[in-house]
C-alpha cells in the first residue's frame, strides 16, 4: 500500500490567504491556502470566468490528467476545447475543497498552533475543524476576488459540486450569472447520510486510524477507508448499471486469503470490481478529508438559514439555472431537483431543468451522456447572449 | 461487549442426524443437526403442518421470546393463534438454517475432523464448507421427514426466507401444497451481492477477525460485524422511511472518542439509530455464519439448474402460489417477484401476486401490515379448502 507521502509530495498550484476565514463552527482560520487549476484565457473585461466546483473525492484536475493516478480529468468530456464549457472561449477556474487533500487546507495541512505559530511537522488531521459547504464556498470566493474577478459568468458542478453551486447563488447572488447544479439536491437526506455514516464508522472500525493520528506511524487506516469507499460507489451506480455491467458473472478468486471462503474458488465480478475500487482509492485520497468532506455534505441544507423555505434562499435572484438530473440516480434523484427547481419557480427565477434519461446512475454526471452535454452547452451559449459575452 | 459464550449458553431444541448430508459444495458432513421450534399441533392426518422460512439474520423463535435478546417473535404479528397463521389450526416448524448460529449445525458447530471424529473444543469458523439455499433446504427436508410429515401444506418465507420457499418448491414439488415467498427473487442481483460485499469485507478489515480463528481470543470482530450490520440495515429500509422515522434531527453526541469530530457537538439521529443497530446485532450473531449465509444468499439461482428458465424449474408443478411484494422495497423489489409469478404464469402454475403499497420498504413483510396479513389469511384459508383441510 502506498503511503500518504506520495500525495504530499505532488506540488499544486495554490495562493495563500493571510486574513483570517472564520467558519460556520466558530473557529477563524488564521491562514488557508486554495489549491486551482484554470484552463482558457480570462478576457479583458474579465466576465468569461466559469467556475467549476468537485464532488466528495473529485478534485481540481478537471481536464487534465491526475497528477497521482495519471488518469485523465474527471470532466474531459465537458471542459475543453470546443467542449461543452469550451475553453477557447471561457476560463475555467476549478478550486480544491476547503478540508480537501489536494493541496488546499485541510486535514493534512499543518496544524495552526494557539500561539499564532504553525506546526512544522504536525498535520490537523482530526482536530481539522469542521468544515460546511458554505465554508468551502467562501474560501473559493477569496480566489475569485484574488483572480479579479467580480462576477462569474458561471458555476457549475454536479452532486456535492452541485451543493457548492447552490451554495453560491444563495450567498453570492450578484457574483453568479448561471448557476448549473446537477445530480444534486438543497439537503442531504436521511439515507445518505446513512450511507456516509458507514463508511465513517468503517474508517473509525480501523486501528490504523488510530483516532485520526495515522501520521505518527505513517499507517493510514487503508482497509477502513476502502470499505467506506465501497459502500459510497454502490450508491454511485445503478442496479441496471451494475446488472448491465457484471450482473452475476464469475471469475476465479485470487489465491488470497479469503479464496478458501468462496464457494468453489470462484468470486462474482462485482465483488473484484468493488474490491479494486476500494483498494484504488485509498492511494489517492486521505481519510479525514473524507471524514470531513462527508460531513460538510451532511450538514448541507441550503434552505436551513431562511426557516426551512428554499424559495426564500434564492428570493429575487437574477441568476439563470439549469438544473440537470438522471433517471437511474437514487442518490440524488430527480424528485431532489424537482424539488429545487419549484422553489426556484415560487423565487420567480429563471430556471430550466432537464431530466436525462440514462442507466448508468449517479455517476452519469461524469460520463458520456451527449444529450446533457448538448444541453450544458446550450445553455450556457444562451447565457452568454444574455450576458453580452461575444465568441 | 458480551462474548459469543451468552449465544453458545442457550440450548435450542433440536434433532441431530447421523446420515451424511451431502453439500452441492461437494463436502459431505456426517452428522448434522437442525434446531428447530414448533407451534400448534401436528393433527392425525399430519396435513396441516406449515414450514416457516427465516431471514439472513433471523431464527427459529419465531413466535415467543427470543432466548438471548427477549425480544417478542420476530413474526408475532403473522404466527399464533388467531394470527394469519393461525396455530390453533396449522402446526407450524420453524428450523434455523444450515450454517447458521442458533442451533443448527453451522460455523460455531465443533467441526468434524478427517479421522471420523469431532473437535472437542474446536468449532469448524472460517472452515466450514460453503452452503447454499439448496443445501439448506435438503437439512430442512430431514426435519420434515423426521416429523413423520410427507407433504407441507404450506411452506412460507420471506427474503431470505422466500428464497427457500422457491428452493423447496423447485425441489420438492409433490411435498409442497402451497407456497408462499414473499418479498423476495429467484436470484441475488448484482447490486445486493454488492452490498453483501462491503459486509464482507468490513469484517475480513476488522483485525479481531482473525481469519475467522476469533474463538481463540474471545475476541469476536465487533466493529466489522456491526459496520456490515449497519450497511444491511439500510437496504432494509426505504429512503422515504428513513425520512420519515429521522429526517435531519439532530439530537446530542455521546461522550466517546467520535463527539470531537461531529459539528457543534450534535449528530444526526439517523446515525444514533444506525450505531445501535450495529452494536445490538454483535451480540446476537456470529460472524462467520453472517458470512455463510450472505455468501449463500449470494449464489442463489433457482433458475440456474434449469439453464437459465425460470419456468422450466416450476414446470407441472401444481403448488399454489402467493407472491408477495412491498412497493417501497429497494432491496427485493416488486420487479423480481413479478418475473417470478411470470415465469410460473408459463409453468401453467396456479399463482397469486400482491404488491402492498407501504413506504417501510424491505422490513415492511416483518411489520405490521394489515393488507398483507389478511391477504395471507385468505389465501391459506382458500388453500385449505383446496387441501381437504378442515377447519
């Protein structure tokens, strides 16, 4: 198993803000770095930005290829040239998570010590403080004003990126010209959370966690966090995705330690497949990032601070939206949307939402699906007439 | 945390047979024993005897308090007198299943040894030979023919338990009067054997596993028992009523190791509910048999035998059929029991199928569900009539 010192030693490209960020929980940051890539060229007038925001385990390589896994972006197919959101005409701007752990302040960041000094050598980790939604879009706002930019002409991002997204209008409404949340929902629900609390209690189950201290021995709680992610990835998919994919195909089993327990030596492929997934994701991610990522989504709830009504959080907005679901995600399923685009219709806002039809589930925001993709770049090619942008 | 000894205290009625028990796996056990409760009275024609099928993680106690936790019958509402299994009318056997840990031979059964004789103090764990549906069946035929019972006038399950109604049915048609699977499959789908999966491995990554050796230690693998217990438990329930039972309440977080890292000192009740689930549940199950019995689940097919043909397993068989499902049910969903009451529609079978609209999804066949109940009733009081059995 790799150690977390791979991570760390890729160097990304990041500004560092020395004015205090106070969070939702109390506790002012006195110093937090955000980690971005940007793709095109911000115009004269500095009104072409477009600002991409991840999901859970996604990160700021949106269209180039991981620095770790060496895989392509996560959004290749939508941000690019003469893509969807076509860097020949826009810039796009895509920051790193508060309380993520690809090089913007979080968990894995050295820890700020109350004699206003820094650690050199103790990371957070545990004591990271919790982070909400709103607390990493404020952070992301600080780069927009760093990069000059007033008003962004867009923001997007599909299921936590889509909270994100959410998040900004509510705050920011006069920095967001569009607003694309897609596979996403304004709360998360009961059952996700649940899900999320498996795969916390999966991770807490390790000993390598060690109460999150796993840097003083180097072991990072690898079976813990493979299980979480394992659990997450089935809620990812669909069941006709999975049916269509492996449905109950065998293989031999590895000559491991649990062969002796496979009926007949054998093993289904879903279970290879998960496995690999669990294992996989383990070298590329930290495990109380994802303690804390999981739980900025669970407190999410975009309509919390205006009594419950989410009509009431985005109340005269002059944003344009274009929500974006998928018939097959039970995560964040269309009755989420729905729900966000009636509120949004009770706000008197400009919104459109389309329903994609699709097997693939949750994750279909990331995949091959051209009818969203022409739908993404319809509209935002509408917005810009709207927004006296010229090609 | 109580040790499996409170488990292994409670003696459970039973029969041991000294036949050998041949395995599809290919072992054969000499000896085996299936513990077992009964209800009502046997009557002289011995034709109203009706086999109750349990679940993944329940028992034969299906009708009085459980030994370890005192809890009521896990079908109380379903089995008794004046119940839709009526016991005033109907003699009703509940068996624990093969491999299970209530009594039946099964992971903390002492395992045989090659030399014809058993450990005195070693119990077969991680060693004892895969079981399938099949073979839990073929051990429950046993019982029944113990009883001096040729044919059952009703054999009845549901989940699991549904799928050893089907098994029974396939396998035994002359001895089944009536069947009764409820909400259940003719085989795992890909996403269950997933969710099955993560179980699995969240206890192989708990170090007190042991490989499946925890017996020498007394210290069984609590932590992954109850993550993989808490991941079922949420495929057990639908989405609309973990909203419904716990929304996004939020209630104060025990002092333990984990309060630091919930926000502002709260957690969400949805994640109380579920910790308890997992914690209860170590206590009454044992580990290797939860992975016995998953994998089991795992590998049913009923069709497979038949080349795939569903109908073709059922074929002249004049079994009476209800087929049961519960609309909110994500995890056997109402599809599956559809394409079971099809392929017995081209069997020429005699088949009832009832959705019940509800929104407690899989664990809605354990609740109280009055529609459902009184179908049951009806449909086994029209049985009798057919049987000659009389009131």
């Amino acid at each position: 198993m790799d150690q977390p010192v791979t991570r760390a030693d890729v160097a990304h490209s990041h500004v560092t803000f020395d004015e205090g960020l106070s969070l939702e929980c109390g506790v002012t940051l006195r110093s937090h770095t955000v980690a971005f890539r940007t793709y095109g060229r911000l115009n004269a007038a500095r009104s072409n930005a477009v600002l991409v925001c991840h999901a859970l385990t996604l990160d700021q390589y949106v269209a180039e290829p991981h620095p770790i896994t060496g895989r392509p972006g996560w959004w290749n197919a939508v941000v690019g040239p003469g893509r969807p959101v076509d860097t020949d005409r826009f810039f796009v701007i895509c920051p790193n998570v508060l309380g993520g752990c690809m090089g913007s302040t979080g968990p894995l960041s050295n820890r700020e010590l109350p004699d206003g000094a820094v650690s050199a050598d103790e990371p957070w980790g545990t004591d990271f403080p919790p982070v909400t939604i709103r607390d990493m879009v404020r952070a992301q706002k600080r780069l927009i004003e760093h990069l000059g930019i007033d008003r962004l002409f867009a923001v997007i991002g599909g299921s936590m990126g889509g909270m994100q997204v959410l998040q900004w209008a509510a705050l920011y409404p006069e920095s967001v010209f569009a607003a694309m949340p897609i596979a996403t929902a304004s709360y998360h629900s009961a059952q996700n959370i649940a899900f999320h609390e498996v795969g916390r209690q999966a991770i807490f189950a390790d000993p390598d966690w060690q109460n999150g201290r796993y840097w003083q021995t180097g072991q990072i709680p690898a079976r813990g966090l493979a299980v979480a992610r394992m659990c997450a990835h089935i809620t990812y998919l669909s069941e006709e995705a999975l049916t269509r994919k492996f449905g109950r195909r065998l293989q031999n089993a590895p000559k491991d330690s649990t062969e002796a327990i496979n009926l007949f030596g054998e093993m289904f492929e879903v279970q290879s497949y998960l496995r690999h997934q669990g294992s996989s994701f383990v070298q590329r991610f930290d495990a109380n990032s994802y303690l804390t990522i999981t739980r900025a989504m669970d407190y999410f709830d975009v309509a919390a601070d205006c009594g419950g009504d989410l009509a009431t959080a985005f109340k005269g907005t002059r944003t344009r939206f274009l929500l974006a679901s998928f018939s097959s995600d039970w995560l964040f399923p269309t009755t989420a949307s729905r729900s966000i685009a009636r509120a949004l219709n009770r706000a008197g806002a400009n919104v459109s939402f389309v329903e994609f039809p699709t097997d693939k589930g949750h994750d279909a925001f990331l995949l091959d699906e051209p009818d969203f993709h022409r739908t993404l770049a319809g509209f935002l090619g509408g917005c810009a007439i709207h927004a006296g942008l010229h090609p």
